[in-house]
C-alpha cells in the first residue's frame, strides 16, 4: 500500500519535472534561448527584429522609401516567392539601384516598385493587396549617396503615414526610423512623434526606440502596432 503510493508519488514527480519543465522547450528555452552575447540593437536593427518576428511567408507589405533597397531586399526575403512588397520612392536614382540590388538578390518577382511619393502610395495599390498589408517601413531622410537636398518631408511623411495606419491588417506593423539629426530632420521627427501620440491606444500601440546617450541627435525608431 505505502509502496504503491511512494511509486505513484514518483511518477507524479517524473511527470512534473521531465515531462513538463525540463523537456518542454517553451520554458527552458525562455529562460536562456542562446550562450553567445547579444549586444544592445541599433534603431534599424529592432525595425528589422520585429519584422523578422512578424512577416511571414506569403505576407503583402511596403517599402515606403526603398532608396538604395536594402529594407527592400530584406523584407522581399522574408515574404518568400509568394508574398509581394510594394515599394516606393520619388527619385529614378532609388528605383533604379533597388531594381539592381534586387535582380542580383533573385527577388524581382516579389516586388513591384512605383516611382512615386508615400503620400499617394495606397492608391496604387489595388484592393485585394491594400486589405491584406501586414508592414509597412519607413526609413526617412535623404539617400544615401545621392542629393541631401532630398529629403522626407513633414506634411507628406504624416499623410503617408495616416493613410497607411487606415489601412493596415489587424496586428500590422509600421515601423518607422526618424533623423533628427539632419537638415529638417527634427521638424520631421517631432511630426510623426506628435502624430504617433495622438493615435487611439485602443486601436495602436505605440513605442519610440533609440540610443539615448549618442551626440548629435541620433536616429531613433518609433514602432506601431494595429491592435485587433
Ligand atoms: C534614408 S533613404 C531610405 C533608405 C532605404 N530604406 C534603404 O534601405 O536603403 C530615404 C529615401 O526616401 C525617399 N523619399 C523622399 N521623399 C519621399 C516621398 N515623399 N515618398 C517616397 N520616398 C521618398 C528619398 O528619395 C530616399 O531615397
């Protein structure tokens, strides 16, 4: 009888403690999910972190300042052969280097880019897309390597961003990377930071993101997330 209730005690404990805490990889692999040491990301860094945990394969979303196409190519790798991006930019120079970067990248197929401002990108898009975009990015500024006197500008960069914020899916996400450091950047940057407090927070969340101790008003990112 004692036995058989010391027996039935151990299986339990078996049961809890190898079954339900050791081999279960949600919680040992919470606690420590890696040996190798992870440094603090940069703001473009985190947009890419988030996107990688939220795009998947098959997925629509944008590109709403594809310059010289790297957030281009990064998100056409993660939406896979059956997603799309759509992306967009006001100068040739940007189109044309993103087209490159993206036939050496064999991702032409998944993307298709329209020359023209982020402020008239969702009429662009036709209806069975725009109801299914799940990200959109943002990376303000001017080109990298091209004209400074290119700029993102406050008015536009907000209408863009409000249109996209009507549009996008339920637990969609924009990210956006702001410069106040430059020319009219931090016009800008108080643009969208006022613009991303007013929003409802039933219906967004909203964090900003950056290296608070860098000279020179450095880049921060301000992420938005659609709430179901
Ligand atoms: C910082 S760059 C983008 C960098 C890019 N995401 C990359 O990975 O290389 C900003 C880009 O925004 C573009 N831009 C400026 N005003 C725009 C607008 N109204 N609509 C779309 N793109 C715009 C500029 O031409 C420039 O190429």
């Amino acid at each position: 009888m004692m036995f058989g209730r010391l027996h039935s005690c151990y299986f339990l404990w078996y049961y809890v403690v190898f079954e339900c805490i050791i081999e279960d990889p949600k919680l040992t692999n919470s606690i420590h999910p890696t040996d190798q040491y992870v440094r603090l990301p940069g703001p473009i860094e985190l947009c890419h972190l988030m996107l990688q945990a939220r795009i998947r394969r098959g997925d629509f979303v944008v590109d709403a300042t594809v310059g010289n196409g790297h957030d281009t190519a990064f998100l056409a790798e993660l939406v896979g052969p059956d997603g799309l991006v759509f992306g967009f930019d006001i100068q040739a120079e940007a189109i044309d280097q993103t087209s490159q970067r993206l036939l050496e990248a064999g991702f032409e197929n998944r993307v298709r880019l329209v020359q023209c401002g982020h402020e008239n990108a969702v009429e662009t898009i036709d209806d069975f897309h725009a109801d299914r975009i799940s990200a959109v990015v943002f990376n303000l500024g001017y080109l990298p390597g091209g004209d400074k006197k290119i700029v993102t500008t406050p008015r536009t960069t907000v209408q863009a961003l409000q249109r996209f914020a009507s549009i996008i899916s339920a637990e969609g996400l924009i990210t956006v990377v702001v410069y106040p450091g430059h020319e009219g950047g931090m016009e800008e940057t108080k643009a969208v930071v006022e613009w991303a407090s007013s929003l409802d927070s039933d219906k967004f969340l909203v964090t900003s993101y950056g290296f608070v101790n860098r000279p020179h008003h450095p880049p921060f990112s301000i992420l938005l997330e659609r709430r179901k």
